[in-house]
C-alpha cells in the first residue's frame, strides 16, 4: 500500500515524501515501490511555468494506467500548444484517468462473464453481430449491478478501490497546491491547508504532522516553514508511518518543489543513497541524539546544498550526542538499548587498550 | 503475521525461534510487543520432572495468549492434583505427546467458549442447544432449532466450513509446541484450530506463521542435506541455528509481519542443571540476525557466520567482542558493512 505524506512549505515551495514498500499477493514484502512521478517534462514546465508531481499508494497497474495516461494527456496538449489552467487541470486528468482505470476493471469483468458491458447494463440489452439481446434474466442483472457499483468485489477490484494518489505542483495562478484523488470516494478533492497524508501510515503521519500543527498559531501557520525544515518535519512524519503501520518499509523517496528556483531546480528528487542519509538525519533526533536544529542544519546541506555524502554522514556522527549508540540505533537495535550496546562496546575497547 | 519455528538437534536438545512483531486493530499499527514462545511449565516441575515444554502460536494475539496461559495453568493443576494423590513427587509425570494433548483440550474447551460466544450473540443459542436441537427461551420455553437456513449456516460456523469471515479470529490460530522429556526426547508438535489436528512433527523442524514459506524453503535445503544419521539425532547447533537464522532472516526481509528482534530458545537436556535453558531476546539475538544477513551478502565467511553466531549464543562470548569481530572480519570492510546493517540501498555497499 506504501504511504505519501506531502506539506507545503510556502506559496512557492514544498515536499512530497513517499516510501517504497508494498506487500503482492500473500503478504510478500517488497521494497522497490516506485510512487513518486514527475507529470510534466522538463520543456512543459518550462513553457507552462508549472510542476506537477504525482504521489501514489495501492495498486501500482492502475497508477502505472492513469501515469501513461496523464503523460499521454500532457504531450498532446503541449504539441498543440495548448497548457492546463493549472494544477487543478492536471489533478483532474489524472482522476479522470483514474476513474476509467476502475470502471475498464469493471466492464472487462463483466464482458468475461455475460457478455456485456455497464453502459448495455444501463440501457438493458446489448448487441451482438447487429442482434439486440435484451438483459432478461433479474439474476444476471442483480449480479451485474453489484459489479458495475463496486459494491460487490473481489480481490483485485477492491485494489482498485482502495489505490489512492495526491497531485502536488504549482502554478502562476495558485501557487503550491495538491489534491486527493480517491475512486472509492470518486473524489478529486482540493487539500486547502497545505498538508496531505495518504496511504497504510497515514495515522502516524497525521499524528507527527498534527504534533507541529497544533502548537502553532494560526499566523504561525500561515508563515509555512524554512525548507530545511519542512523536510524534517515530512521526513519525521514518514519516518513514525513507516516503523509503525503495516505495508510501508525501505528508503524514503524525495521530491521538492520551487517556483522561486531556477528552470531546472524547480522539481528536484532526492532517493537512494542520499535520501537514505536524510532519513537517518532525521531518526537520530526522533532518537534523542541529535538536537532538531542540528539536524535541521544537516539537512539543509544534504538536500538542499547537495553535500558530498561522506562528508554530511562524518558531521551526523560528529555532531550526535553517542556516534556509537547512533550507529547502533541506525542498524535497527532498539532505542533504549542502543546506548547500553556502545557503552559495552566502549567499555570492551577501553579495556583492551585500543 | 508471524514466524515460529522449531528444530530438533538430537534426543536431548533442539532450538525454538520467532520474531516480535504484532499488527494491531484493522489499520495493522506494528508493535513489538508479544512473547510469541513461551513455556508452558511452571519452574517446579521443570526442575522435578526434567521436562521442557515451549509453546509458539501465530493468529489471533489475544486468543493465542489466552491458550497459553491457559495451558500453563492447566498442565500445572494436573501436576498438582498427581502430587497431592501421591502424596510426594511424581517419579515420572505425564511425557510431551500427553502435555500436547492437554494443551489442545484447552484450546478445545476455549474455541468452543468463543464460538458460543458469537452464536448466542447471534442466534441466541450454543453449539450444544444446536447439537440437541433444541433452545430455552427467555419465557423458559423450549423451541426447536429446525429452520434449514438457520442449521446451514451455524454448522459453518461450528466446523469453519468455507471458512466465514466472521469467526476468521476464532480459527485462524496455529501452535508449535517443542520441547523435552526424559523418555521421549526433544519432540515437536503442530496444532491448527482450521482443520483441526495435534500432530507430531516427524521431521526435524517445523515452521508456522506468516513467514512459514521463506522459512521452510531455508529449512526443508537444510533437512535435505542431513544424513539420515544426522536427522534422526545428530544436528549440529551452531549449523541448526544459523539454518533457523537463515529462514527467518528471509521471512524478514520478504514476508509481511515478521519483523523486531528475534526471540531464540535452546534447551539441552544433558547440560548442567541450571544452563539447561538459554532464552535470548536482547542485543545479542539482534547480532545473531545480523551476522547470518552479512553471511548471506558475503560479508563474512560461511565459517565466520558459524563461528560468530555460536560463540555468542552458545558459549556466551559477550555481545560487544562478537560485534567487534563482526566488523573485523567483514570482506568489505567495516565502513561497508555499517552502511549495509543500516539498511541503506544496495549502491552504498554492493560495488564495494
């Protein structure tokens, strides 16, 4: 199911964070999900002064179906010369698409079995080599109508139902905006106060979210945050999701947004090895031993300045409070008891001397 | 969402492991928070009797627990009971097969409890008015229960037939029970409330849970290459240990609900009283699982695997010098490895 947690960090700018866990069928773990995907090329962009980015958790085909689609939908309109209004436009193709993804799903089903399809369903009869065939049978219709309403599904249709995806961008007209797309809900609902998390970890993420929210006035709130620390609090959110809800796992991919930049900063991805540290940053203050403002500090050069890795990873251990029980906390041993494993460790050492 | 499992060495001694992991209410929150195997006998009778008896579950938590605790009371009441009849100790209580039977009983008499439970919550009667075919009203009166809808549908609830969702909680649990006594020897036992069987297990091991599949491919390869001297009583422990380690350091990796520390349970019936039993759950079973996941990335040697990781469970070498060996002896390095325990991606330590 993964998770897909995005904040707005300003009128021009802000984060979209998305981890790469799934399970397939009995529960097999995987963690190469791919969920964040950039709609526009760099010349669309460019000419439409805009950047969208899609987030996605649930069913990867349907969102591999509706990405092609939206890319497909895009180009056309950049060949013709024509651009979207704006992110609203771009959200509302990719529901769009989305919806069709759900309801192909559902007339393919019902043409395997009887024949037909919803719209014959609607209309009673379809057709077959010009011969009208009448829907008289009420059991096959029953049967039919709980398919085409989604209220009878089986496996695969409730992954279709349950897929989810966030569209996140700017454009000149609105600035930093991002919408929810549901087809369980059949909505393409606009996310006005600047945050969104979606997916299996959403609880913990709203959680760490609603921690940083609610301590803040509404001035305060208006203000937004230094970009540095937008991606703590959305890497600190994603973090808590990832340890503690189910189908959510491996390395935190980034993508940040910057109308202010230039053309090609405006939308940049931080995965791999580099979102890896950032993540780490990020877990050794959520541990206790690294104070938020240096690691604030720490991600502002990893992300933001591009850092040489080794260098950021030397000042993480330079700076926490027990390099050691970092690195044992970092490796998966348990917050309390990392700090016993480095001090056993250093005890060990000092008394051999080295 | 679980994974237990069991290993017999030889007569006197055999290995039990798990992981901690528990998903909890329908969103699945992760906690580390169950015992997945525990024993099920008192200390006086361990010591009295020489016998061990552990008992892993998988399913439903709270059911699962419940059988458990449960078990331990009951075995314990009918030691007693055998005690004070006797007026001293038992020269021999009851063996493993006897105490296995004794556990499904419980479980039994507390399935039975829940599925009352939602039959009366339902229908307004028990599985015994249904068997009678008959109920007491709540005017005293009796009236039949010969509806043929309302008879279809219970018996599906009472046997699990097809399997109905709505008493999913009550079926779905599995046992492993593992352990020793002096004229049988270290024997494994599997329960499964679904069909349901208390069987021994005639193989040397035994897997249960969600990481079942990864666990028994590792498992089934080590069985395999054991000969049949080897399987009928002459299992390495360190080679059975890391053949567990290397089933669940799988389950971990591609199974969903495997996670935490694992949990390692070793008993030997021939040792000294008193180091008979090693339970470990801390640091140290953390290392062992970390060194088996280096073994497996080329970290370390096979033989280093082995050497590492019986040392530190077996013989009680201390968790930091196994730590320090373990960065020592790495092939790529200490720098490598840590970035590969930290889980970073494979571009950070494969090329190396």
């Amino acid at each position: 199911m993964a998770l897909v947690n995005l904040l707005r960090f300003s009128k021009t700018s802000g984060g979209i964070v998305a981890d790469e866990g799934f399970w397939n069928i009995f529960f097999r773990r995987r963690n190469h999900g791919d969920n964040l995907h950039r709609l526009l090329t760099d010349e669309m962009a460019s000419a439409w002064n805009m950047e969208v980015v899609l987030g996605t958790v649930g069913y990867p085909s349907v969102h591999q179906e509706l990405l092609g689609e939206t890319r497909a939908d895009m180009a056309s309109r950049h060949a013709k010369g024509e651009k979207p209004e704006g992110v609203r436009e771009v959200a509302r193709v990719v529901f769009e698409a989305l919806q069709r993804a759900v309801r192909r799903r559902i007339d393919q089903k019902l043409r395997f079995w009887f024949g037909f399809e919803s719209a014959d369903l609607h209309r009673g009869y379809y057709e077959k080599n010009g011969e009208k065939i009448p829907l008289g049978n009420e059991t096959v219709k029953e049967a039919a109508r709980a398919q085409a309403k989604g209220s009878k599904r089986d496996r695969l249709l409730t992954s279709v139902f349950d897929a989810r995806a966030a569209v996140f961008g700017f454009d000149p007209l609105y600035g930093v905006t991002a919408f929810y797309l549901s087809p369980e809900n059949a909505i393409c609902g606009y996310v006005h106060e600047g945050f969104d998390c979606i997916g299996t970890g959403k609880y913990a993420s709203g959680l760490s979210l609603g921690l940083d929210f609610n301590a803040k006035t509404m001035m305060m709130r208006k203000a937004g945050y230094p970009p540095a620390e937008g991606v703590y609090e959305l890497l600190r959110s994603s973090v808590l999701g990832v340890d503690h809800f189910k189908e959510t796992a491996g390395t935190l991919h980034l993508a940040l947004l910057d109308a202010d930049a230039e053309p090609g900063r405006r939308y940049r991805e931080i995965f791999d090895e580099r979102a890896r540290l950032a993540g780490e940053v990020v877990r050794a203050s959520m541990g206790e031993m690294l104070e938020r403002e240096t690691a604030v500090a720490l991600l502002e050069k990893i992300v933001f300045q591009e850092a040489p890795l080794d260098q950021a990873e030397g000042e993480m251990f330079d700076q926490a409070s027990d390099a050691l029980a970092l690195q044992f906390l970092l490796r998966g041993y348990k917050k309390k008891e990392a700090p016993l494993c480095a001090r056993r460790v250093r005890e060990a050492r000092d008394g051999q001397g080295t | 969402m679980t994974s237990i499992n069991a290993m017999r060495l030889n007569f006197h001694s055999g290995l039990m492991l798990c992981d901690e992991a528990r998903y909890w209410n329908p969103e699945w929150m992760i906690f580390y928070t169950p015992e997945k195997i525990r024993t099920v006998l008192r200390p006086d009778i361990v010591e009295e009797q020489g016998i061990f008896l552990f008992m892993g579950q998988t399913g439903t938590s709270s059911i699962g627990d419940e059988f458990i605790d449960r078990t331990e009371k009951a075995i314990a009441a009918r030691y007693d009971a055998e005690k004070k009849s006797l007026g001293r100790t038992p020269d021999a209580f009851v063996g493993l097969r006897e105490l296995a039977e004794t556990a499904f009983d419980v479980i039994t008499d507390l399935k039975r409890l829940h599925v009352d439970d939602f039959l009366r919550g339902r229908f307004g009667f028990t599985t015994e008015a249904f068997v009678r075919g008959a109920c007491k009203g709540e005017d005293g009166a009796t009236r039949a229960i010969d509806d043929q809808d309302t008879l279809k549908e219970v018996l599906k609830y009472v046997t699990f037939e097809g399997m109905p969702e709505e008493v999913k909680g009550i079926f779905g649990n599995s046992q492993v029970l593992a352990g020793y006594d002096p004229q049988g020897g270290t024997r494994i036992f599997y329960m499964t409330e679904r069909m349901p069987v208390c069987e021994e297990v005639q193989e040397i091991f035994l897997a249960q849970g969600s990481g079942r599949d990864t666990c028994d491919l590792q498992f089934s390869h080590f069985a395999d290459t054991r000969t049949v001297r080897e399987r009928r009583g002459d299992v390495d422990r360190v080679e059975g240990l890391v053949a567990l380690l290397k089933g669940l350091d799988c389950a971990f990796r591609l199974t969903a609900g495997v996670e935490g520390y694992p949990k390692i349970i070793y008993w030997n019936a021939d040792a000294e009283p008193g180091s008979q039993i090693l339970e470990i759950s801390d640091m140290r079973s953390k290392l062992a699982a970390e060194i088996v996941a280096a073994g497996r990335e080329g970290f370390l040697h096979d033989d280093d695997v082995h050497e590492l990781a019986g040392a530190l469970v077996f013989e009680g070498r201390p968790f930091e010098a196994v730590n320090d060996d373990l960065f020592r002896r790495s092939r790529r390095g200490a720098e490598t490895i840590l970035k590969f325990l930290r889980g970073w991606p494979a571009s950070a330590w494969k090329s190396r």
